[in-house]
C-alpha cells in the first residue's frame, strides 16, 4: 500500500491524516497528527461471517489513553494500563454513537474500531482526533461504511463560536459541545452549557457542521488514493409472498397492540403476535425466526409511524407535544441526607444524596493532570426496572453515559465548591421504573434530592427527552418520549435546564438528516415541556430545605498560621491521626492555613477545634496561663505555657520574697500558673512572671533600697567599693 499523507486546516491548526505506513494488517488504519497530539486509529472486519440473520451491527469501539503518551508512568503495584476509565469509555461511545448508523445490518462480520491515543500535547485534545480517525479508517477500510462523518468540539466566548478551543477557551466557554457530522447532516451530539437559550445552542450546532467540512473532504481525497474495495453485503431477505403471508397472521394483533397505552401489557401483546407469526408460517421457517421476526417488528413500526404521522395521536394515546402524569416525593430514606422519588408516566427513579467532607472527594488520575472531583452522580438500571430477570454486574458503557449526562446537567446549579459549601456531594440514581427517558428522570429526582438534603442550589433544573418520526413529508416532533418511540422513532434528543436557560443536551439521530427548522421546533418544543416538569416539581419541593440533614456532617472552617501547621499535623502525621482518634471528626488542612473540621456530632468537632487551638495558640502580654516546668536554671526556670513555646520566669519573678535558689520553690514537671509580661516581636522570647499572680504579702519590705536582694544588691556593693577606693598615683604629667 503506498503512503498517503493529507493535512488541512482544522480550527486554525493543521490537522493531518495518514494511512499507508502503521497497521497494515488491520482492514483500515490511519495516523492522525493535530499539534503534537497522536492517535493510531484501526478499524478491522473478521474474516468469517456470523452464521443467520443479524438483526444489529456487531460493532466494539475502544477508545484507548496510553499514560506515556504524557510522559508519565502507571501507578499501581502492575506499572500498566488497566480497565478503562470513565473518559476512555465515554468517548468510546461518542465514537460508537455516530458511527454504528453509518454501518449496515447486512454485513455480518464482527467489526472493531480502536483508537489509541500515543501521544498528547495538552492543546489538541485526542477524543476529537479518535472520531475523524474513527471515521477516515472505515472509509479506506474494505469496510461497508456510508460515512465519511467528522468531530469538532464547539465553545462560545464572548459572543463568538470557536471550533476546538483550547483549554484555556474552554475554561472561559459558555457551551462545551462535542458533536460528529456528515455532509449533510448532524449525527451527534453531547454537550452542556452555562444556562444558554435555545438560540445559542442551535447556533452552535450550525457552526459545528460547517467547521467539519474540511475534514471530510480530506477523507474523501484520501478514499480515492488509497481505500480498498468494498466487500458486498448480504442481503438476506423475505420473498413478497412470505411478507404479505406474515401481514396477513399480524397486522391486525400489531394494530391492536399499537393502541395498548401499558407497557408491559403492550409487550404482551406484541410478543403473542409474534409468536402467532411462527406458528402459523410452520416448521420450516423454524430456522429463519430472527429474520421473521425482523419483519414483523419492522411492520409494528411501520404501523406505529403512521399512525402518529396521521392521527397525531401516539402509542400511549397523548398528543405529540403532551407530557405523561407526574408525581413526587421527598423524605422518602430517612437516614440518607436528602432524597426524593420522581414518577413520570412509566418511568421512576429513586435518587439518594449524601454529603461528604473533602476527604469523599474523587481523585481523578486523568492522562495529562489530577484533580479532585467534588460532586459525583451514579446511574444504577437494574433488570427489575424493565420487568427483566439477569445477573447483576457491574456499571456498563450505558450506565455511565446516562449517568455522565446527569451529572453534567445538574452540576451547574450546585453551589461553587468553597468555604461556604465546603462539601462533597453523591447523588445515586436507582431506576425502579423504566419506560423511556429514565437518565431525565436522574435529573428531575437529582434536583429534589439536592433540595431535600437542604444543599443551597442555584435554580431547580429539569429534563426532557424528544423523540422524531419523518415519513417522507410527515414530520412529528415527541415530547417526552416513551421506550417503544425511542427505539422505533429517527431522534433521541435530551435538553435538561433551568427556566433560564440550557445546561445540557445529547442527540442522536438514526436518519441522515434533519432540518434546521426542524431541529429549531425540537428545542422550542423542549423548552415548553421543560418548564411543565419544573412546575410540577416545584408543587413537590419549591426552595431548597433551610438546614441540612441532623444525619449530615458539619465543616468548620478555621484558620491557622501557616508556620503552625506542622504542629497539627505533627512528625509522620501522628498528632493529627491522634486528634481524628480522639474526637471521630474528620479534618483536612489547606497550605493557606485553612482547616476544615467535619463532623455530624458538635462536641466533637468543637473538642477537635480547642485541640488545633491549644496546638497553634501564640502567646499574648498581659494573658495567664496555665504551664509546665520544662527545665531549671541557676537564674530561673523555662516555662512551657504552649504546646512547643516556652518561656523564661526569671528568679526574681517567682515570688515577692528572697529566693536563694529556683529549687527552693520548683521542680520541673511542676504545673504552675503565670502571666506573660512581654514578648519580643523580632525574637519571639517572652518574660513571663509568677509572682504578678500572688498577692503581696502586708510587711513585704522586699522593695526597700537599702535592702535590696540578689543582683541588685550585689551591683549597689560594687559601687560602694569604687567609690571608697584610693585613685592610682600616676606620677607626675609630663
């Protein structure tokens, strides 16, 4: 294969692509080149096919951070990447959600796109580069692939549109959108932003589809230079009579089923059908079921559309732009710090909120920096919701991008992570219910179980889900879709947001295009429906609860000199572990001097408190305390009156009488009380003083002159003896 290089501009910045030179064994392979970024990008075909009817894509997408990349080493005992991260997996799918329309049912060999990223420059972000990658590898590839399709990040500064801006762009963004795009058409979206209207948005959109362009002529140049032929598909399909034999046994059960508003008795329905199909087309289609059964859901859909395209009445028998019956409630777990339940239609969610001190807080050891992560949200669809019986795993790629899309919904309403709301915060979405739409639901019971545990968010936010069906002229926009509509419907397109406005939204479109007049009724269509869940929900819990949970813990915020912070912390950490011992209470230490107590028990947190006190305290003139003898000297004793700050009581200042020596009166480990008379700002030495403290006794004659004691004494005699004595003879002066 010989080599093909092609670069073009790309948001200001030479995007370059190659193919020719790096994996050659894969079916399709490209190197992108974006700064000093690098991405290997490999898409592979099996060679043998899978055996019957195929009714989905056998398609796996890997999106893969190799920690050299940055010039860092794993941690952990194995030194070696593991599973993937959260990141990995979500853009993972931000490539498999463009990319699995754009390839055929009818080509039934296990197909695998992995990205890789092999080096990373901190300026052009990897995920971007996977996706054009993702898409140019297909297009060289020997791969049915009906593409090519293009990614771009999209932000708005200051009133402009930036195509893939920087970090530091990002940072100063009203929007973060990452969408993929064809010629003609957007194929996805996921994106938030900063309580945008819906204007904003679609502009953005726009603008992202004509940023690409570029790069998909790029990719065709390089399919005439260098892409290999396609393999054929195979079609396996049903002869005219067997279809109209398989209308003739169902159509009537799949009308009546279309018109069933109940779920699970809907399924019931469709599945009695189904099975009346294979008994009436006999025996000998016994092995072609998946193909049959294709069919006929593929004519329950025909139906479906049709129906909601002419009567404008849908499955469950709601008008197009109706929202399905609502209900809530909060308090629902006493012992969790907020929580609350959201029932819309079919679907339910019960969601949990827990407060957490900086110590819950997630470290997230991401390619190019750590951080610390203070609000997290987890989506749990267990197979009850959906009427099911399977084995519980763990979190799957659905999972976490319901999940991702909550959280980044709901995380712009939160209060700024500071000294006024020190906490981390969980929220945990458990679908009990699940009949489309269940992520939306995460939001609306996310926001009443923030407001139940009493955390002071900004606005309340809602979600709402959209569903298109497009039958040559017929267009119909869903509010608040339903299962069945998502799967059989041409868009899913999420909007969560404020009544002022947007903060997320994810679409994906399974047909090639839609307008923008169309895409302009969805979000105007959103935003009604949006501001009628907010309403309701507003009927359940309007203002966020006054004070937190007596369950939840309280951080105090106190300050220390920076110089005293070893103290607290001690050698080793052992003062500080020993303070968490003693009183249970959490404490966490900024290099500012600022330390943070948590605890849900006052007593302990003020115990901690006068510890950190006692242990950083300074010494003040004129204050008394309480200290102990640390050592004894001929002029005195050494007085700790601080934890590590001690200070000297002179002889003299031990008591009103005559003091031969310190030990008369002392010992060390003696506790004793003394006031501190002065303390020097540049040495920090103090004179402190026990005899300030003792009442002085009636014939006390101590300050008399010619009775004076110690030192002073001792200096008045030596004046005496220069003054009696005879001056030298010096001769005489010359």
């Amino acid at each position: 294969m010989n080599i093909v290089r092609e670069t073009v501009l790309f948001a200001g910045r030479e995007l370059t692509i190659e193919t020719g030179r790096l994996a050659k064994q894969a079916s399709g392979s490209v190197f992108v080149e974006y700064g000093d970024s690098r991405v290997l990008v490999t898409a592979t075909a099996s060679n043998s096919a899978r055996e019957g009817f195929m009714d989905f894509v056998p398609l796996t997408v890997d999106y893969v951070e190799k920690t050299y990349a940055a010039g860092k080493i794993p941690g952990g005992f194995f030194k070696r990447e593991g599973r993937q991260s959260n990141f990995e997996i979500l853009t993972s799918r931000l490539i498999d959600r463009p990319t699995r329309p754009l390839l055929s049912k009818s080509f039934p060999y296990e197909q695998q796109v992995i990205a890789t990223v092999m080096s990373a420059d901190a300026e052009n972000e990897t995920d971007i580069m996977a996706m054009c990658g993702a898409s140019a590898a297909l297009h060289v590839s020997d791969i049915p692939f009906d593409g090519p399709y293009a990614g771009v990040r999209v932000g708005y500064v200051d009133g402009e549109y930036i195509a893939n801006p920087t970090i530091e762009q990002r940072e100063q963004s009203l929007i973060d959108i990452t969408m993929a795009s064809t010629k003609d058409a957007i194929v996805m979206v996921e994106g938030e932003g900063a309580e945008v209207s819906e204007e904003i948005m679609l502009g953005a959109l726009m603008f992202g589809q004509k940023a690409v362009q570029p790069v998909l002529e790029l990719q065709e140049k390089m399919r005439e230079q260098a892409g290999k032929e396609k393999r054929p598909l195979i079609e396996v399909t049903l002869e005219e009579a067997e279809q109209q034999k398989i209308k003739e046994l169902c159509e009537a059960r799949l009308v009546e089923a279309m018109q069933i508003k109940e779920k699970m008795a809907r399924q019931t329905a469709m599945k009695e059908a189904r099975e009346a199909v294979m008994e009436g087309m006999g025996e000998e289609y016994a092995d072609q079921r998946g193909l049959v059964l294709s069919y006929v859901e593929d004519l329950g859909a025909s139906i479906m559309r049709k129906a909601t395209i002419n009567t404008e009445k849908r499955i469950d028998g709601r008008a197009t732009t109706e929202i399905r019956p609502i209900w809530g409630d909060t308090g629902l777990l006493p012992r969790a710090h907020g929580s609350a339940v959201f029932t819309r239609g079919e679907t339910q969610a019960i969601v949990a909120a827990t407060l957490g001190t900086r110590q819950d807080a997630q470290l997230i050891d991401a390619l190019l920096e750590k951080s610390d992560k203070y609000f997290l949200l987890h989506y749990n669809f267990p197979p009850y919701s959906v009427g099911e019986a399977r084995f519980l795993r763990g979190p799957g790629r659905r999972e976490i991008g319901h999940g991702n899309l909550a959280e980044r919904s709901l995380k712009y309403i939160l209060p700024d992570h500071s000294e006024d709301f020190p906490y981390v915060v969980r929220l945990v979405s458990e679908i009990t219910e699940s009949n489309g739409s269940s992520s939306m639901a995460s939001v609306c019971g996310g926001t009443l179980a923030l407001m139940d545990a009493g955390v002071p968010i900004k606005k309340p936010l809602a979600g709402i889900a959209m569903g298109l069906i497009k039958e040559d002229d017929g267009v119909a926009i869903l509010s608040d879709i339903l299962g069945d509509e998502d799967h059989l419907g041409d868009m899913d397109f999420k909007v969560t947001g404020t009544r002022d406005g947007v903060t997320a939204l994810q679409m994906d479109i399974k047909i090639k295009g839609i307008s923008e007049e169309i895409m302009t009724q969805a979000l105007e269509q959103a935003r009604l429906g949006r501001l009628h869940i907010l309403g309701k929900m507003e009927e359940v819990l309007p203002v966020p609860r006054e004070e937190l949970s007596k369950y939840a813990p309280r951080i105090i915020k106190i300050t220390i000199p920076t110089d005293r912070i070893r103290d607290v912390i001690g050698k080793g950490g052992e003062t500080i572990r020993g303070i968490i011992d003693q009183t249970g209470v959490t404490i966490d230490i900024e290099d500012s001097g600022d330390v943070f107590i948590g605890s849900a028990d006052q007593a302990a947190a003020d115990e901690a408190i006068a510890i950190i006190n006692r242990l950083t305290a300074t010494a003040e003139a004129g204050k008394v305390y309480k200290g102990l003898v640390t050592r004894i000297e001929r002029f005195g004793a050494f007085v700790e009156i601080l934890p590590g700050i001690e200070g000297l009581l002179h002889i003299s200042e031990i008591d009103h009488r005559r003091i031969a020596q310190v030990e008369d009166v002392l010992h060390e480990g003696d506790e004793i009380e003394v006031k501190c008379l002065e303390v020097d700002e540049r040495s920090g030495k103090m004179r402190l003083s026990r005899r300030a403290l003792i009442e002085k006794p009636e014939h006390d004659d101590s300050d008399r002159g010619s009775e004076r004691r110690g030192p002073d004494r001792d200096r008045d005699r030596g004046r005496d003896r220069d003054r009696n004595r005879r001056p030298r003879d010096r001769g005489p002066r010359k």
